[in-house]
C-alpha cells in the first residue's frame, strides 16, 4: 500500500474550510474536524487520506499553481469513475466532485477509502504464491475485459473522447512531444516512428480506454487474490481498446534484471503462476468476443513507442529542473531502452 505521511509544506490547505463544505453536502463523519495525511509518491494530481469522524476517505485534487489547460483533469477522473459504478468495472465509490476554486484553492473530489493492497511489480514478487499470483493476473484480465465491454454511450461517456483515428491521434501527438523533448540522438526512436508512420492503421475501434493500465495501478483485496478497483484514471479517454491490451502486456518484452524497467523477460513464468503472454492475450479475447488479435505486433510496438515518448518527457523536464518526480532522470533514462525494444518488436513483425 502506498505510504501516507503528514501533508507537505507545497500542497497544504485549509482543512476547517473543507470539513464545513463536506458537511454542507452531507458528507458521513463531516463537521466535526477531519484528520489529513497525504499520500506519498509520484501522482501528479496530490492525493490524501480524509477521517471524518469513523468513516474514511480519499480526495484528489489539482496541484496548486499554473497549470496546462488539459493536464491534471480532476474532474474527467471522477467523471468516468462515477460512470463506471453503474457496470461491473471494478472502481471506488464516488462521493463528491467540487470544482469550486474558492473552498481549498483547486477543484478535487472525494472517494470512499477502500482497505487493499497495491502490487509494485508485475512479477508479484513478494508475499504471494504461484496460485494467487495466477488468480491476480486472472483477475487483472477480467477487469480490463469489463472495462472494454462497456457501452461508453450507454453510461454517459459517449463524449468523453474523440472516437476515430485515437491510434494516429497518439502518434500524431507523442512524436511531436518527443521531438520537443529530444535531448540526444536516440535512432531507434527515429526508426519506430517511421515505421508507426509508413504501416497501414489499424482499424478503428472505440471503448473506454484507461491509458494506464498495469499492476501498480489496481488495488487487490486485503486478503482475497483479487482486484477490487482500477484507480489513477488520468489518461482515461474513448480509445482503441487493444492499445489498453498491448501496454498491459508490455512487461513480457521487458527485462527482469533491469529493475528500472519492471519487466518478466528472464523468469521462469509457468513455475511462478503468471501466465504465458499468448494465453493472457487468449483469455481476453474469450472475454470480449474476439477470435484473435492479428494487430498485436504493431500495438505491441506503438505501446513502447507511447511510454519512451513520455518517459523521454520526464527525462527533459528532470534536466531542466522542473519535474515533478525526484526520480525523472531515472524514469527520463528508460526510454532509449524502450525504444530499442519497440524497434527490435517492428522489424520482427
């Protein structure tokens, strides 16, 4: 579970001020003074742990200080989440949105505590057998299924994104924001880029994509093999549903022994429950009714090529001092490596 600790000097509020507006809307426990610990980490949207008298809360909220017009969207998070609680896609209970500047500084919103686990890494290292980690990944699955099962326009969410051309949209975009942050040559990005660019595009699709969606970004149960909610939905839009897939599957192409990259290549996956890529894949087809997926490589490719554009971001932004990670230039490091993957998976297909 991610560390809280006391609300540092950057991201404090007034807390009276929220206690009385919480209490306005009806909030349980509110009105009678709140205890606030933030979470620690590398959100960008700050996150803290509100008691309210017995009961417990998580709210999110912009970051304080100018921001970019479509970046930290509090209000887009709790949007599709809300939605969400009408179907069978794992997500915490919705309590509040407020996008009144004048109660803490910035719009937040305010969501059930719910009491699980969050894995770090994909292999589950720690603490879990060969039959619970089969059943996590299992589980893992599952929810990315119901997700893409869900009718956007049926839940309110038919405008929550633009629909066509998301994949030439993606590429459009981080190749732009690659080229603006390139702080060294790196030719197997160039090479990945042009080879996104020549190939024949996918056919359209159209779900509610996450953008993020990975072990680390789940909560499992306390005690039960089993997820219970997808959270950090800062990238969720309308989207092509196997780009969601492909970047899940991105650990199997990533090596184990470089710790920075998190990835499975190298251990002996059947001995320790994870399935083999190809029957993940297999399972999810069976969940969303699909025979095969013959565009994999070419997600497969775009998903490494997406995640060096960003981490190559961070990297600039760590060298220009402005980041808001103190681990940007090890992220920023990672993204010649995964480009040289992307490019080692677009000359293989």
């Amino acid at each position: 579970m991610a560390t809280l600790g006391p609300v540092t000097e950057a991201h404090r509020f007034d807390e009276a001020a929220l206690d009385r507006w919480l209490a306005e809307q009806g909030l349980p426990g509110a009105g009678r003074g709140l205890t606030v610990l933030q979470f620690q980490g590398g959100q960008s949207n700050p996150t803290f742990r509100v008691e309210a008298g017995e009961h417990a809360y998580v709210l999110r909220k912009k970051p304080p200080g100018k921001l970019l017009p479509s970046a930290h969207m509090v209000e887009r998070e709790y949007r599709v989440m809300a939605a969400l609680a009408q179907t069978d896609v794992p997500v915490p209970v919705m309590r509040l949105l407020c996008e009144d500047t004048d109660v803490i500084g910035t719009a937040f919103y305010v969501m059930d505590f719910l009491e699980g686990r969050i894995p770090g890494e994909p292999s589950l290292d720690e603490g879990y057998s060969p039959d619970e980690r089969a059943a996590i990944w299992d589980s893992m699955n599952d929810a990315l299924a119901k997700l893409h099962n869900v009718d956007p326009a049926a839940v309110g969410l038919g405008d929550f994104g633009k629909p066509a051309n998301y994949v030439g949209r993606q590429i459009d975009r981080w190749s732009k924001q690659f080229e603006a942050s390139k702080t060294d040559p790196m030719p197997d990005m160039d090479n990945l880029i042009a080879w996104l660019l020549e190939r024949e595009q996918p056919a359209d699709e159209v779900s509610i994509v996450h953008g993020d969606f990975r072990l680390p970004n789940l909560m499992l149960h306390p005690a039960e093999p089993k997820v219970i909610a997808i959270l950090d939905w800062e990238l969720g839009t309308l989207g092509h549903p196997l780009s969601d897939l492909a970047y899940n599957c991105m650990p199997y192409r990533m090596p184990y022994d470089e710790k920075a990259l998190k990835g499975m290549v190298g251990l002996d996956l059947a001995a320790r429950g994870i399935p083999a890529e190809e029957d993940y894949v297999a399972a999810y087809c069976r969940r969303t009714g699909r025979d095969s997926i013959p565009d994999m490589p070419f997600f497969r490719a775009f998903s490494f090529f997406r995640l060096a554009a960003i981490c190559q971001g961070v990297y600039a932004r760590g060298l220009a001092g402005n980041a808001s990670s103190l681990d940007a230039l090890e992220v920023g490091a990672k993204a010649p490596r995964l480009a040289q993957i992307g490019w080692q998976i677009a000359q293989a297909a």
